[in-house]
C-alpha cells in the first residue's frame, strides 16, 4: 500500500508571551506506511486529544527546568489522547482495542507495549472525547486533588476560579456533593448561568462584578481551589477563613510570564492557612481505580454534568490552543482528528 497522509502539530518556536499563530503549526505533507512492520508493536488511528493550560509550561527552553519535560522545537507535541488499534504484533493490545495515554498530535501513531497506554472498557457507552476530559487526566486531577487535600467538611464554604473549565467544573459538582456551598467565579455570563446549573450556589462574571463584594456578602472561604491565581487571589486570601485550606491546581495568570507580586501573604499565618500545590500524577498509585470505578459511571447516569468545547481537525491545534489560554473556549478544550 502507499504511504497515506499523516498531518503532525509541530512545536514550532518558543512564544515570548502568549502563544501566536507560528507557534504551533501543522505539517500536512508527512506520511506514513501503515502496512510497514510493527515489530512487536501495534499501530493506532488517534480519535481526539485533550488541549490543557499545562502545556503551555512545556513551551519554554530546555535549560528552563520543570516538573514536566518541555517541547522540543521542530518535533510534534503530545498531550492525553484516544485512540482505536488498527493493527497489532502485540500480546497486550488487540485490533479494535480503544486506548488512552499520551500520543503526539498526529493522524497515527506507531506504539509499543512500554508507552504506559492502557485499554479503555467505557462500560458505560461515553463518547470517547470524554475520556480526555471529565473522565481523563482534566477529571482525575478534580477528582484527586479534592479527595487527598481539601479536608471538606459538610457545610464549610468553597471557592473555584474558573469554574466552567475543565477542572472547576467538575470540583464544583464534587463540592456541592459533599454538602459546601460553592461560589465560583467566571468570565461571562454565559457560563455564570451554566455554573448555577451544575450546582454553584454564586457564581460571578469577574470581569464585570466586584469580587470583594460578593466574598463580604456569601464567604469566608474554607476550601479555595486555586485555578487562576494572579491580582485576584489577593482577594481570595483576604477572604479565607481561619484554619483554611488553599489548594493550588494552576496559575494561568502567570502561564505567559507574568510575575504577580501576591501581597497579604501573612494572612498564611494570621489564619492559620494549609497550602498545598500538587500535580494529579501525585495521586494516581492511590485513586486511579477507585476514580474509574466512579467518576464514568457518574457522568453517564448525570450525576456528573460536563460541557465540552470541540475543535475539529489537527489543523486547527493552535488555534484552539490560544482560544483555551484567553478563555474564549467554554467547557473542557478537545480536539477531535477522527470517527471510529
């Protein structure tokens, strides 16, 4: 057979600032032998990848140390994906198997049995985008994160920054599960009334209501989970209550190079504040099947709502990559490559 089209996003320069149009791009020209041999491996048609805030802190110069290792410029990124088994040489995976892990952005993808890419059931009968989402590393790390940090009490007060993403969303859902009373706070109006529909108590346009007001009117805060940070966490901080607890997932004000200058930081001491930042991978040995075990199920009986915003084509990878950091997506950020 012929070589067939394999378009890849390529990691094309580091951005200073905010990610622009060249600094990903996608190569339509490259191709792939899909009947070359797999020499023990198996070959995989990639169905959707999850686009995250995270990445753009892989988008930095290699001597820029990090949790998480960066791009490398002039070579395809990857990020969590679903994929479905074409071909196999290998006794772990079969042809038709659906897999998740991470993938590079590109059409197929040559695998082998040590890319730690696991099988995915999907009893429950999910699209396979939600397992980039809600039901993949974006829900694990609400899940996780919650279970292992926030020390919720029934009837405390919790507080979610950009509570229509990816993670917030599913934090408030967890929250108001386990009996607090959530405010969150967003960036339109829009996702105001779709944050009062999942279950927040207050929800806020940031941009256009005074968040001291509406903390001095429905706090103190117990549990602040930190996905914004920035000039606004001086508020948050100003707002929590004594023996609080202050969980950091992310930073996305500062993603770009900001350095925000938090002041009020003795409040840490005044009140008595746990503060803990964690990267969900933390968790995974402890919660992972207890996770699988709970959070599918929950979303498909609607327990557990979830909003996504799907871009189609790895053409449009930038794009939807830029849209995310600046808040123009609403819901958890897929990019869809294929059908089954």
């Amino acid at each position: 057979m012929a070589p067939v089209s394999n378009p890849v996003v390529i990691f094309n320069e580091i951005p200073k600032g905010a990610p622009n149009d060249n600094t990903l791009v996608t190569k339509t020209d490259n191709t792939i032998d899909l009947d070359a041999p797999l020499n023990g491996g198996f070959l995989v048609k990639t169905l959707c990848f999850s686009l995250d805030p995270y990445q753009r802190g892989k988008m930095r110069d290699a001597s820029i140390k990090s949790y998480t290792p960066p791009y490398e410029v002039g070579q395809p990124i990857a990020n969590f994906s679903v994929a479905v088994v074409l071909k196999s040489e290998s006794s772990k995976f079969k042809e038709g198997d659906h897999v998740y892990g991470y993938l590079p952005f590109q059409a197929y993808v040559k695998c082998n049995d040590n890319q730690g890419l696991v099988v995915l059931e999907n009893k429950e009968k999910l699209p396979w985008t939600v397992f980039v989402g809600a039901a993949g590393m974006p829900g694990k790390t609400a899940y996780m994160g919650w279970q292992e940090i926030s020390e919720a009490k029934k009837g405390e007060t919790a507080f979610v920054s950009a509570g229509s993403g990816a993670v917030g969303q599913l934090v408030i859902q967890i929250a108001k599960a386990q009996g607090l009373k959530v405010i969150t706070s967003v960036g339109s109006d829009e996702k105001v009334e779709y944050c009062k529909s999942i279950g927040a108590d207050v929800a806020f346009n940031y941009k256009t209501t005074d968040a001291k007001e509406i903390f001095a009117k429905h706090g103190p805060i117990d549990v602040n989970w930190v996905n914004v940070g920035g000039p606004a966490f001086e508020t948050e901080l100003a707002n929590m209550n004594t023996n609080g607890r202050c969980i950091f997932c992310g930073w996305i004000s500062g993603y770009n190079g900001q350095d925000d200058g938090i002041k009020g930081l003795f409040q840490i001491v005044s009140k008595r504040l746990k503060f803990r930042g964690f990267i969900v991978s933390d968790f995974y040995a402890k919660y992972e099947k207890e996770f699988y075990a709970t959070v599918p199920q929950k979303i498909a009986e609607g327990h557990f709502k979830i909003k996504e915003h799907h871009y189609q084509g790895l053409e449009n990878a930038g794009r939807a990559f830029q849209d995310m950091l600046t808040g123009k997506n609403f819901g958890k950020v897929v990019l869809k490559v294929a059908d089954e």
